[in-house]
C-alpha cells in the first residue's frame, strides 16, 4: 500500500512537471527592417508579488541604434496574451536616454494587467523614435495588428492606439 502511495504520488508529480514545462513563457520580437532602432533581444516573464516587488509582467529589451542620427527618447511597444492566446494588456516602454548611431541600451519595464498571473507570450517592436534634430519617427500600428493577429486571431488594431486607462 506504501509502495503504491508513492508511485501515485511519483507519476502525480512527473505529470504536473511535465504540464508546467510544456507552458514555458514566450517572447517575440516584431521585425521592423525599416525601422530606425532594432531590438536585438527581448524577454518577457510573469514575476510574482514580493515583499520587494510589485506583481505584473516584466518586459525587458536590448535595443541598437541602426540610424545615422542621435535619438533622444524610444518607445518600445510591449503587448501581452494570456494561456490561451487572448489579449491581456499593451503598455510603452520609454526610454528617455540619449543614444548615439551605433550605440546600444537595455531598459525593463513593468506591466500591470488583470489576471497577469496568465501570461504566456510576450511581444516587442519599436512603437516611436525621436531625433535630436526635433523629427518622430512612428510604425503603422496596421502592420503590427496583423503581425499580432498570428497569435489572437482578427487582432483589433484599436487595442494598441487606446490611451491607457489610469489606475485607481
């Protein structure tokens, strides 16, 4: 009775790892060969509440300088879809540094979206770009609805141009 106690205890343990791993959080990063700032890695991950840190998605981005001109402030673009491919929530990651041509920086953010802890994919692409010489840069949010539309099918373009809502 013992020794069947721990083979069910054993399998029930083997089953449980194997579900966990087969839902491992993914990233993705949107190619933009014409835009003026690559995002050259990209990592995303649900991070718990602690007594240190908030609850919520942590998005963190390498990013290089593929123009010829100084930047003065980036927005990446970050959009996040739960277990089941839907959409949890969008935010912009600003970075306020300068970055010469050529040059590279990493920035991470922190995302808060209601039943967070469902996280499962992770996207990047670089939403905004602003020159020292006072010009913006900015995607076709029509293109990355369609790229995002390969995991929540008949993605809504509206869901990346909504102000965020502010928090109460």
């Amino acid at each position: 009775m013992r020794l069947r106690a721990i083979a069910l205890v054993s399998l029930l343990g083997l089953t449980w790892a194997s579900r966990g791993a087969a839902l491992q959080p993914a990233a993705k990063i949107i190619a933009q060969p014409d835009a003026p700032i690559a995002i050259t890695s990209y990592s995303a991950m649900y991070r718990e509440r602690t007594n240190y840190s908030q609850e919520g998605i942590q998005h963190s981005v390498e990013y290089k300088n593929n123009s010829g001109k100084v930047v003065d402030a980036v927005e990446i673009g970050l959009v996040s879809f739960d277990v089941w491919n839907e959409f949890l929530n969008r935010t912009g990651g600003v970075a306020l540094e300068t970055l010469a041509p050529g040059a590279s920086k990493k920035g991470s953010w922190l995302a808060s979206a209601y039943a967070d802890f469902s996280f499962l994919t992770g996207v990047a692409y670089v939403r905004r770009v602003r020159f020292r010489d006072g010009s913006i840069w900015s995607v076709d949010l029509n293109t990355i609805a369609q790229e995002l539309s390969s995991i929540e099918s008949g993605f809504d373009v509206a869901r990346l141009k909504e102000k965020e809502k502010e928090k109460k």
